[in-house]
C-alpha cells in the first residue's frame, strides 16, 4: 500500500496547484485525475486547461483577429483584401495551445517532485484513496491528508439533452469542424458570451436566449447596459426573458421552443450550444461512511479554510461553494496546501476578479454601485471613458470605461468595473488596490506610465473626487 502525505483527488486548476504546492513544501504529494480527451488521450489540467478558459480564449483571440481584420484594419490604412478563415487550421492552433498546457503540467509535477496519477480516485473511509488505473486496476492508498478537486459538469436542459451534434455544451462548441450557419445560445452568463462572440465573429447567424429580464445581472449596472449595446452592435441577437423549454431536432436543424412575455415562440437553428451554468461534480468520489456532507445544491460542505469537517479532508474549487473560477479554485488549493505544512494561508472571497474576455473586455471586482447603494453605506462614484484615453485612441479601442466605487467616509475602494480593452489584465491593479485596502487617494497618488490604458484607472479614481484632469468631471 502507497502511503502519501497528501493525495489531490482532481487535477484540475485548483487540484494541480494544491498538489505543486503540497510538493513545494517537501510533502509527500500524489495527485489522481481521470479527465480524457475525445481522442481519449489522458491530460492533467482539468476544465480549464482541456475544455474551458484557455481553448476558449484561443478562439476568441483567433475570431477577434478575423473580426478586426474585416472590420478595422482598413481604419489603419491597412489592405487585406478579402478575409477568409481556415477554420481547420484556427482549430489546429487551438489543439496545440491546449496540448501545450497541459503536457506542462506533467513538467511542473516532476520539478516539484508530484507523482501524478491518472485514472479514478475514491475517497473511502479513513481517509484512504482507492486509485482506479487506466486499465481498470485498483489500488488502495492512504494518505495523511485528502484533497478533494474533482471540479463540475455542465448543466443539462432535460427537454433539450446533449446528443454531441446538434446540441452541445461548451466543450463541445469549442471544437466544431465548421462554422455553423445558424447557432443557438442557451444562457447569456459569462461562456454563452463568450461562445456566441466567437462563432458571431466567424460569421454565425446566433441567437442568445436568456430566460432572465435583466441582462448580465452580477456586473454592474452601467457595465451591463454598455455590454448589452456592443453585443448587440457585433450581431448578436439577445432575446432576454426567454426561457427554452424544449426543441423538436430534424436533419435540417433544430426548432427551439421558448416562452417570452409574449407566449410560446419558437426559432430555428443549425446548431445549440446550452451554456446554462455547471454543476459540481462528485459521481463515484465518495465511498460508503466517508462522513463528508454535500449540500442541496450537489457542493462538498466546506468551512472558510475549505475543511469538510471530516478531519484532514479538504475540498477546493468548483465543487465547493463560491465562483466557478479557476483563480479562485487555484488559491484555495494553494492555501490549503500551505495550511496543511502548518502555514498561515487564507483566501480574499472579497478580491476575486470576474473577467469575461469578450470584445469590449469586461472585468470587475468588489461591490457594484447596486450593491453598494443597498449596504446602506455612503458611496461616491468615479468613472472615465476609454474615448478620453490617448491609448486607447491610438488602438482604435475607445468603447467602454472604468468605474471605482468608494466608501465616502474613509474613501475605502469597494468596488472597480472596467468595460474596455484589456479590462481583464487592468482588474488587476484593482485587485492589488482592494487587497491592501487602498483607498481612491492611494490610486490617485499612483503614477500610471503615460499613455497606457492604466491611466484610465487612475483618472476614474481622481474623478471620484472629481479632480480628474484628462476630462471634465461630472
Ligand atoms: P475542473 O477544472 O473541472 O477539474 C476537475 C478535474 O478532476 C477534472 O480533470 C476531472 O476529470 C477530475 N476528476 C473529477 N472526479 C475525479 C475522480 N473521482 N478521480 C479522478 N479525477 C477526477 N474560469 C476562469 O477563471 N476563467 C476563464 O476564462 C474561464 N473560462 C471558461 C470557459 C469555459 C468554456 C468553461 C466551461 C469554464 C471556464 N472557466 C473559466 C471555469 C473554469 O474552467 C473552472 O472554474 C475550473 O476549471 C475549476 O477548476 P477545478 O479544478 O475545480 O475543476
Ligand atoms: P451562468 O450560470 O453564469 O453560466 O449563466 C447561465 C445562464 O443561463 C443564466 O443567466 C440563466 O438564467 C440562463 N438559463 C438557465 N436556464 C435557462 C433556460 N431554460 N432558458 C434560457 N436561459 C436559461
């Protein structure tokens, strides 16, 4: 029998740190995953790295450069004559970026000295691991400590099941050999997003049904009715309080059937991708008597540290409560890790960016201006648009803004929203803000190299205070 400090059930972006870490500090570390690809090859990194933030993002990218190319590079003086995608060769590029990942891993395992194991981890009574080989064969393995990441599954609509042609998840609609001449979207949170954006840009006719009223409802409120417009500028039709209930499939596509405020509606598609949120994932995690509770909504119970209440088991990531995010699953499997080894170690739940890498980027962190008006504290508000950035006029990027949110009496930071290019890398300042509790005056006194996008942070802090100085403050 194997016997291991920590064993990481789930490779995953909060899995695999937890293990590199758990070998950073000279544990004895094992870390199981099962994730295979559909050419049903093995692969460590989980969602994320397989089918979720980095093939997405190469496919954004890839679509981003043939929308600019059609529409703007004509505005730089640049002439291209007709724009043409290669979507095999878009895809292969995408493949590799992927395989790149995560072949990483494996590499990052050996430095920190982490024996990776691929197949199926149990967790079973007294914290031993039942390890599942690739070939079937079992073994059992004991561990002082057991990190639970085994991550989430899409949601299916039961009136619409999966079938991999027709109707696909996420994973799935990464991965299409063509590009579809009609798409459905179930769903417009963060992938239903950034899936049609990419299949819009490819040259899609795509429809986004939506069976809330309010559109985007976690950002903040002035972002959200920016991002409604240039959604809709780029040609994607959002029908908002629509909600699918069904679809009748036919080999010349797919009726979706949907009830708006009007009645019964129907639309015809090529293609569905349902991307109405992910659920935790626990099939065959758990044997008999292990003590550890799942909640009603299908999550492992954990406390703030991630402890599950069965002594020296822990949970991390998706599969325990709080946003699906890689970044946050990777510092909760980071802290852990570390508490483990008997260090301080804890996560900011109030610092965790939301980024969503469409064309204008969106990013935030922190209360919105909603959710700052109902705390019943008093706030000011300061903002600046990208139109009055130099930089972002000399990138032909001037959509969008930045919005600091502030407490008026200690001039605390609450909240920052950016709508706008590299929203997603400019959260960051805000996040390094927020954790040192910085106020607005601290951003104010910052000095932002000029002429960077950066400096729309910093005017939207100083216009909070209205000093801005690069336009007129109201
Ligand atoms: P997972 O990544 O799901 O990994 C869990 C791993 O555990 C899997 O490999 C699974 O096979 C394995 N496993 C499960 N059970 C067992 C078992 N019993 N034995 C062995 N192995 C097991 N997040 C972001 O922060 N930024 C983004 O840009 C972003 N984009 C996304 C785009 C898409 C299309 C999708 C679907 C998701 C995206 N996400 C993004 C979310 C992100 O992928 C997840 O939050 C993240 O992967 C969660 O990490 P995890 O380690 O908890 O779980
Ligand atoms: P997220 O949870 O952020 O991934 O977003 C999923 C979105 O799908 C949410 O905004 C839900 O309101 C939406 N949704 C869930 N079920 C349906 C449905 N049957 N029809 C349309 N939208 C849905």
């Amino acid at each position: 029998m194997s016997e291991y400090d920590v064993i990481v059930i789930g490779g995953g972006p909060a899995g695999y740190p937890a293990a590199i870490r758990a070998g950073q500090n000279k544990l004895k570390v094992a870390c199981i995953d099962e994730w295979v690809n559909k050419d049903g090859s093995y692969a460590f990194g989980g969602t994320c790295l397989n089918a979720g933030c980095i093939p997405s993002k190469a496919m954004l990218e890839s679509s981003e450069l043939v929308h600019r190319a059609q529409h703007e590079f004509a505005t730089h003086g640049i002439k291209v004559g007709e724009v043409s995608v290669d979507l095999a060769a878009m895809q292969k590029r995408r493949a590799g970026i992927v395989k790149a990942s995560t072949q990483g891993i494996s590499a990052l395992f050996k430095a920190a000295g982490v024996t990776g194991l691929q197949g199926h981890g149990k967790l079973l009574k007294g914290n031993k691991v039942e390890y599942t080989n690739k070939d079937g064969k079992k073994e059992e393995l004991t561990a002082k400590h057991v990190i639970l990441a085994s991550g989430s599954s899409p949601t299916e609509l039961k009136s619409l099941p999966f079938d991999g042609k027709q109707i696909v998840d996420s994973w799935g609609a990464l991965e299409f050999d063509a590009v579809p001449k009609r798409l459905g979207v179930i769903g417009a949170g963060i992938i239903g997003l950034e899936l049609g954006s990419v299949w819009r840009r490819l040259g899609s006719e795509v429809v986004v049904l939506e069976a809330l009223d309010t559109f985007l409802p976690a950002a903040d409120g002035a972002v959200s009715k920016e991002a409604l417009k240039h959604f809709k500028k780029l040609g994607l039709d959002i029908r908002l309080g629509a909600k699918v209930s069904g679809a009748d499939k036919s080999a010349s596509g797919v009726k979706l059937k949907y009830t708006d405020g009007k009645g019964e509606q129907t639309v015809e598609v090529d293609k569905v991708v349902v991307a109405i949120g992910r659920r935790p994932f626990t099939k065959d995690l758990l044997g008999d008597g292990t003590g550890v509770q799942i909640d009603e909504r299908g999550f492992i119970k954990v406390d703030h540290d991630c402890k599950t209440g069965v002594d020296n088991v822990w949970a991390v990531g998706d599969v325990v409560r709080g946003p699906m995010l890689a970044h946050k699953g990777k510092e909760e499997g980071v802290m852990v890790a570390d508490l483990i080894a008997g260090k301080i170690a804890e996560v900011n739940y109030k610092t965790i960016p939301s980024v969503i890498y469409t064309h204008p980027e969106i990013a935030w962190v922190g209360q919105t201006e909603e959710e700052a008006k109902k705390s019943g504290r008093a706030y000011k508000v300061g903002s600046f648009p990208f139109l009055a950035s130099g930089r972002a006029r000399a990138m032909e990027s001037t959509a969008g803004f930045v919005k600091v949110v502030a407490a008026q009496d200690d001039d605390e930071i609450l909240g920052v929203h950016i709508i706008g290019p590299m929203a997603g890398e400019l959260i960051a300042e805000a996040v390094l803000a927020m954790e040192y509790s910085a106020s607005t005056e601290d951003l104010q006194r910052t000095i932002h190299a000029h002429p960077t996008l950066s400096e729309a942070v910093h005017e939207a802090a100083l216009n909070a205070d209205k000093i801005a100085i690069d336009f007129p403050n109201r």
